[in-house]
C-alpha cells in the first residue's frame, strides 16, 4: 500500500493530524487554484478555505485502495471550485465569460459539503424566525410560501378574530 493510502486511511480512522497532513500536501494547489478565480461575494480567503473544505470531502468520499487519490483529489478541487463558480454565475446572473470557465459543462451541479452546511444553517435561521412571529404571521408565511396559496387575507382574518 503506498504511503497516501496509508494516510488516508488514517484520516478516514480521524488519527490525530492525518487529515492535516493530507491538507498540507495539497496547499500550494489549493493556494494557486483559488488565486485563478473572481468570484463575487467570496475574498480569496474564502476560496482556500473551499478549497480545503473539497480535500476533507475528497478524504471521506475516497475508496480506499484505489491507489490514486493525488489524482482523484486534484480534480476534487478543480471541480469544486468550478461547481462554486458556476452555481455564484447563476445567482448573480451575470453572463459567464467562456475563458473563466475551461471546462467540459455537461452534467448537472452536484451539491457539495459546503453547500448542505449552508442550506441546513441557512433552514436553522428561517424556523427560528418564523418561531418569533405571531400565529397570524406565521399562518400567512407557511400558506404563502411553503403552500404556495396565495394571500387571501379575509379567511385569515376570519380564522383569527
């Protein structure tokens, strides 16, 4: 077994400093790779941190003994990065630049780690919200937004008073 599939298997284990060894080799790619993007709303330390996020990712959804996780790591990162892009270019609806994006479009968008962080936290905030509205208010968001009704404000008057 050669050496990184060692570690991996150690970080996978969650063996004190693994992952940060793992996370080490990969820095300078990661540094290079985040510095090659403009993505509004992320500062370039952002983008390192995603990067390092995708290693992490990479270490938990690698199979062990397919001796070649530098490769499968490597384009780990890439596609990250490039996911984030493409998922920041839909939002922002800006017109994508064909130089910024040197990569093969088809498939879908995967959702990645971070992207499940952010929607669980982001679901955390909207309950703990809607916890603080009165009943009437609450009534009116759920029946407008979460079942699509639209607002018919006489029965929810009625309903209330």
């Amino acid at each position: 077994m050669y050496i990184i599939e060692k570690l991996i298997e150690k970080a996978k284990a969650s063996e004190a400093g693994a992952t940060e060894e793992v996370l080490e080799n990969f820095k300078y790619l990661i540094v290079k790779e985040a510095s090659r993007y403009h993505i509004p709303g992320f500062t370039c330390e952002d983008l390192v941190q995603h990067g390092y996020l995708s290693v992490i990712k990479a270490i938990a959804m690698y199979k062990l003994g397919s001796n070649s996780f530098n490769g499968y790591c490597i384009s780990s990162i890439k596609m990250n990065f490039k996911a984030l892009l493409k998922g920041q270019i839909k939002h922002f609806r800006e017109v994508t630049n064909n130089d910024m994006l040197d990569f093969d479009t088809c498939g879908d968008y995967e959702f990645t780690l971070e992207d499940e962080v952010i929607a669980f936290d982001e679901v955390e905030k909207l309950y703990a919200a809607l916890d603080k509205l009165d009943p009437l208010e609450c009534d009116i968001v759920k029946r407008y937004y979460l079942m699509d009704n639209g607002f018919r404000f006489e029965v929810l008057l009625l309903k209330y008073h």
